[in-house]
C-alpha cells in the first residue's frame, strides 16, 4: 500500500548500494535509479550524493528515510492486521537461528508445527547470533532463536530454557578418562573453537574468564563456524571442544564421541528476540507460544 518510490529509496538507504538494492527488491538497477530520481523530483530535493561510485544520503535523504521507515512499518502493519480479521493462521513467517538451535533443535519444531499450521509459509535463516540479531534489527527477519542474551537496544530478548555446554572428545584421547573437567585442566589441551560471534564462543570465553584463564591462553588449534564441522574434527582427535549437550546424542549413541561435564557446570539460557514493540501476527504469536513451550520439552527429555 506505501509508495512503491519510498520502499526503493529506503532500500537504497539501507545498503547504500543501487545494484544491492536492485538484487534484494529483484529491480533491474536503472528502475530503481529512476524510483528514486522521480522521489527526487517530488520532493525538489537531492535525497542520494553520488561521488566516485560512493553513494550517501544527504540532510533532505536522511530526513526522508526516517519517514519512509515509518510509513512502512505501519503500511505492513495494517496489511498484518487486516489479514488477521479474517482469523486465518497463514502467510509467511521468517525465522532465525544461531546454529545450536538451527541445526539440532528448530528443524523439529518447524516440522511439528507446520503440521498443524499447513498455511504458514516457513522460512528459517541459520547463523551465529550476531547475525540473527542484526537480521531481526533491521526487519529481515521476524523472530530470531539466539545462544546469549541480546547485544541490540532495539531487540526484546525472552528466555526459553536452559542449555548445558559440555566438553567433547574422541573416546581415545587422554581427557577420556575423566569423568569432570575443570577449567584449569583444559589449559594446554588442543582445542576446537568456534568462531568470533558464535554464543557457545561468548560463553565458553566468559567461564574462562571467571575462573581466571583469559581466552588467549588457551591452545586454540583450529575455530570453525559450524557445529558439525567441530565434531568431526573432534572425532579425529585432534583435539577438545566445547558444545552443547543437545548436539551431540547421535555421536554419545555411536560412540565415536564422549561427553564430559565442566566443573562448576557451564549452563546457558536458550532465548528468542525480536523488536520491541513490534505488531505480533497471529501465525508469529502462534509459533512463539508453540516454540517456547516444544523447546522446553526438549530441554527436560
């Protein structure tokens, strides 16, 4: 229902590009130069400075993309609840994980609630927090599952249950044999990390850190971005790592990997984001109150 020009500008604005805004509304790049030029011409004001091909928004643009965010998010909104009148439970619903929930617990609960819900279109992006995070911020997407408590002023974070981070090993190497591990005694061992931005990362580097071994001090072999890429060179024995006890039961079953409990425990709190104040649909309240109460099931089993 908004201006077709205001929603161009404001991707524009957004990626300060006019081929990634072209790619993203699916424009060629001279219609979306054009949008914006006849905006230009509406308001008689140069809204985007073009200087060697290095695009800014001048004082009349910023001002315009402060509006045009406005009138958006509320032309959505009255779309979302329009829809809503008609009581259905349909329409797509964009989801987010960090990679423990993405990849080992999500994937089930989209399943069961799809089920359920046949006309919810779902559409889940997995990455690190951070990334989940910063899509939720600027409106990608409409709910995110994070691993740490949210980074962002404008996110809302709700605890969902509680995720024990445990460390791994091949059944042959030498931390096999014990039965606890605290952190001292991990200070030399090889280990597998996952990458900056990661909230098992965030928080294996923060009990380090309480118990006196700064995260540089530790024998970081090798970091991954991917839970499944550290088992398996856990699997190796090239060395240890620090996961979530909810990845691992395949492997505890197979046996080609032994789970060890840190002492004191390592126990983080699984959460969902999303802004605040933001107008909740009826499919989205449906699969947050369905998520929410699944997960914790998950948890206790």
């Amino acid at each position: 229902m908004a201006d077709r020009r205001l929603q161009v500008f404001h991707t524009v604005a957004k990626h300060l590009s006019f081929t990634k805004a072209a790619e993203a509304l699916c424009m060629t790049q001279p219609a979306v130069t054009f949008q914006v030029k006849q905006l230009e011409e509406q308001f008689n004001a140069r809204l985007i400075d073009r200087n060697h091909g290095r695009i800014r928004l001048t004082s009349a643009g910023e001002l315009v993309d402060q509006y045009a965010e406005r009138i958006l998010k509320l032309s959505h909104e009255l779309e979302q609840r329009m829809a809503e009148m008609s009581g259905d439970v349909a329409g797509p619903l964009a989801i987010g994980a960090s990679l423990t929930n993405g990849e080992f617990i999500l994937p089930q609960v989209i399943g069961e609630f799809q089920k359920t819900h046949p006309r919810v279109e779902m559409h889940l992006t997995v990455g690190n927090s951070e990334l989940i995070e910063s899509r939720v911020a600027d409106r990608s997407l409409d709910l995110g599952f994070i691993e740490s408590a949210s980074h962002l002023a404008s996110l809302e974070t709700q605890a969902i249950c509680e995720d024990e981070l445990v460390v791994i090993c091949a059944p042959k190497s030498e931390l096999a044999r014990l039965r606890r591990l605290t952190p001292q005694q991990l200070l030399g061992q090889p280990y597998i990390s996952r990458e900056a931005g990661s909230g098992t990362r965030e928080f294996a580097d923060r009990y380090f850190r309480q118990h006196g071994i700064p995260p540089e001090d530790l024998n970081v072999v090798m970091e991954l971005g991917s839970t499944v890429a550290i088992k398996s060179v856990v699997e190796t024995g090239l060395g240890f790592s620090i996961v979530s006890r909810a990845t691992i039961p395949k492997e505890l079953r197979l046996g080609t990997l032994l789970a060890i409990a840190l002492e004191p425990k390592l126990i983080r709190i699984l959460s969902w984001v999303s802004l605040k104040e933001q107008f909740r649909t009826r499919r989205l309240q449906a699969f947050v109150d369905y998520a929410t109460a699944r997960m914790k099931q998950i948890a206790l089993a």
